[in-house]
C-alpha cells in the first residue's frame, strides 16, 4: 500500500481533535499543507504559532477552496451551520469526514443540505479524548491505538472510505466499519448513558439537605465513578439531543435493572444480588484485563 | 498531649487494613507489642515476616489475653464470631475498635453479644483504601490525610475515645465522630448507591445481545465509572446487607431521579436537563477542587 498522503488538509475547529490530526499528520508527512478555519482568532493563531497548522484561512470558503480533505471538528451544534457553508464551495472534489460523537444526527443533516455530495463523505467518530480541550491540549498521538469508528452513508464511494480510513490509520488509529444506527446504540450503552448516570448521581447527592456532608465524606469510588459528571454540560445536552432515541432506550432499561435489584434487596434475596455482582464484576475486570 | 502509646496491639485479621495500622504504629514507636491473629496462616507468616507484626498468635484468646487494644479487621461476615471469641476474655480491659464500612450493623452485634463491654467498644470506618488485598499492600501510609469515622455507643466511655481517637491520629488520619445511624445514611450515599448503580449498569451492558462489541467499544469514562464494578462482590453484597435500609431508600431515590431525566428526554425539555447536569458539574468540580 502506498503511504498516505493528500495536499491539503483542511481542519474546521482547530481544538484537541482537529489539532491533533493536523499534528500527526504534518509529522507523519502525509499532508502537503494543514489550513486551520475557525471562529476563534486566539486557537487558531495559537495552532499557527506552535505548528500544528501551516495557514490560517479567513473564512471557510477560502480555507477549502484547494482542500483535498476537510476535516470537520467542531462542537455538534455548529455542524450545520458549517455544512451549509460547505456545501457552497466551488471545489467539489474534496472529500468530508467529521468527529462527533453521534453520527445519526450527522447522517440527516448531510442528506437534508448536501445530498450531491454525499458520495464524499464519510462520518467518523474517533474514540479519543482527554479532559482537556483547545489546541493547547493537541497531541500527534492521541489517537495512537485508538478506535475510530466510520459510518459510511448508503452512497459514499469506496475511494472516499479507503482515503479516511487512512488518514486514521497514518493517525496511528484502528478503525472499525458500521452503520450509524448501530454507532448509536453502542455508544449509547457505553458512554451516553454512563455520563447521564453520572450526572444525576451527583445532582441528587447535591440535592439532599446533608450534601456538605456527604461531600466532606466522598472517597476514592466517588471520585472515580463521578468524574464523568465533571464534562461539559452544554456538549452533554448537545448529545442527549442528538441521540435521544438510543438513550432514552437505554435510561428506561437502567431504570428496569435498578428496579430488580430494588425488588431483590426488599425481599431480602442476597443471592440473587450476589448473581448480579459477580456476572458485572467478571465482565469488567475481563474488559480490564484486556485492555 | 503526650505521645500516643501503648503496650500491646491485637490485630484481628492482618490484611491490608489491620497489617497497615500495624506498620504505621510500629514505625511511630507507638506500640509496645503488635500481635497478630487470623485464620490465614500465609498473611500471618507474611507480615511477620516483613515485619508488621512482631508475634503470630495461636488463636484469639491466646492474642487478647494482654492486648491494650484490640482491632477488628476481618470481612464483616466473620464479626460476630470474632466478637462471640473475645466476649470470653478474662482479660476485661482492652479497648475494642473495628474498620468495617458499616457501622449500625456492628452496634447491634455489640449490644447483643456483649454489653458488658460496650464501655471499651469504639466502632470505626476509615475511609481509605486500595484495590489490592492482604497484607502484601500493607502501607503505613495508608491513613495520611484520609478521614476516619468513629461511632461511639451511649455507653462507650470518653477514655475508650480518645484513646482510639489518638491511635488514629498516630496513623496519620483527620478522625470525625458521628451517630451510627447518620454514618450509614451517608455512605450509603456516596459509597454504597454507587457500587451498586455501577454493578447495575456493567451487568446491564453484559446481558445485551451486543455485549461484545458494547465492551470493544469502552472507552475512558467507562473505565472511570466501572471501576468500582470490579470490586469483590462477596463484599458489596454483605454491606448491602448490613447497611440495607439506607441503600434501598437510595436506590429509590435514585430511580426517581432517573424517572425524571427520563420525561425531561421524553419531553424535549433540554433546558432542564441542562439544568440538572450544571448542578451536577458545578458540585463535582467544586468537590475535587477541594481535594
């Protein structure tokens, strides 16, 4: 297989995942030129100065006008508005992948405002992060051994697949094919509903007349199991608004297996309790030691 | 205050928790004699071995008959036949102190089996801890920093108090004293409901039709929120017992707040769930702030 390698790269939203791609890619020399088009100067300078991009376009048509991968990387909620600017370009010849973490939201909008396009784009989820946002926090092997997830539409062509599979791949990423309704449903279980969990554990102890205590008293299993409800509120909303159908779903069930063990603990059944401890504990400490 | 000492400890149960105290009042010169008592012959060897512990006693009559203090630091489980044991004592001075995490469970297990000596009995939950087990991860830095939380009965004296009080602060340790009853109230809250709420929702992913691809695709907030999933069930199900009431008003309680969140996604209502996941956000970032 030939090394990848595109002219241009262009990164809508230079933040931790935009940055980081640009990063790696400009250090795997696989990318000609990386221009940065964002709506805050200070990010972008920022990323100039410290290399991750090599031009800063004034706005999105200038920035894509010669792109030959765009690379969409901003908070879920501009989405549209980016590809409605998108869609404008003259260049129709680049190809269009994105990061969010939900991707049948994504789907609608492309066929709703660029079905001509469809054929180049390709959504992606990569399975990285870190607390830390803004390009300050880019780092050229975050996504290394990562899970990057693609959910090609019905007309996206193989070559536009096979180029952003290999651009995650130069990204030192693993990636992993699948329809978008599948993508939410996982994600769902795996991270949507958890963050949800979170949250409104700490916003109930938070609620209790005797909060200061409790959180005078919270340890270690607090701290781990309640980091998650430190993320960002607004990104959060953004998701349970995106993928509501999946995680309404999943909140229902959750409410069913508490439920049970409500039923379990009043009747006093500690063996039945115990069943559902142990089956919970192989499968997370297997998932562990796997990892 | 004069330095705290005293002539002879009994540890009853030389794991990680008994072999730590152990190694912390020994480095402080704050004990005469460390004798340890247990069933395991292997940690006994092991932490005499290496020094946690300056004798194996033979059984526990043979281990308290000159203790000045006597710590309790078996899996509740065994509580009641270690407390039946040293209620035989001719030995009617020491002071009796244990770790457990529940605390109104071990005060009906005094007032029952020995009354007698309930002036001596000081119940205690230190709040630290470690994945790992035995004295193996005996640390006499265990407790530096970490609170620990005494019980004391209607009828424990203030001298059995202090000086368990003193013992704990030689270990390192901020000490707080509370009812057992608003003991097990919060850390039903912030140590039991979480256990169970994570036990819940691995199993929960682990019965799916897709449990494994849900577990390919786990990433860092699963690990975070799961962790305590992988603790010993054998454990979480004897404090469920023992600390039931408080744990099903809390898994109550916690359903009603997923019920909630449940017609807020069903609703379409964003700003409320916003709502909630800005408390939840503000108080767990205010929470390790602190930390």
């Amino acid at each position: 297989m030939d090394k990848f390698y595109i002219d241009q790269l262009t990164v809508i939203g230079v933040g931790l995942i935009g940055g980081s791609i640009a990063a790696r890619l400009k250090r795997e020399g696989a990318v000609g030129r990386v221009v940065g088009v964002g709506r805050g100067l200070k990010n972008l300078t920022y990323a100039h100065h410290h290399g991750l991009i090599d031009e800063v376009a004034m706005d999105i048509q200038h920035g894509i006008e010669s792109a030959s991968v765009v690379v969409v990387a901003v908070p879920v909620k501009q989405v549209e508005t980016i590809l409605k600017e998108i869609k404008l370009s003259p260049n129709a010849e680049f190809v269009i992948t994105d990061v969010g973490s939900t991707k049948g939201d994504f789907r609608k909008l492309v066929e709703r405002i660029m079905p001509e396009r469809a054929g180049f784009v390709v959504p992606g989820h990569p399975i990285a992060g870190s607390e830390q946002i803004g390009p300050q926090a880019a780092d050229p092997n975050l996504f290394e051994a990562k899970n990057v997830v693609l959910c090609p539409l019905d007309r996206t062509t193989d070559t536009a697949i096979d180029l952003v599979q290999r651009l995650w791949q130069a990204c030192g990423a693993s990636v992993s094919k699948m329809s978008e309704s599948k993508h939410d449903k996982i994600f769902s279980a795996v991270s949507h509903l958890p963050h949800v969990v979170s949250y409104a554990l700490v916003e109930m102890m938070n609620r209790r007349d005797d909060a200061e205590e409790l959180f005078d008293f919270a340890a270690g299993g607090f701290r781990d199991f309640s980091r998650i409800a430190g993320s960002s509120p607004e990104m959060w909303v953004d998701i349970c608004r995106a993928n509501r159908s999946p995680i309404l779903h999943d909140v229902e069930s959750f409410i069913l297996s508490l439920e049970k063990i409500r039923e379990l603990l009043q009747s006093e059944d500690y063996e039945a309790v115990q069943r559902i401890f142990d089956a919970a504990a192989v499968a997370r400490n297997n998932w562990a030691s796997n990892q």
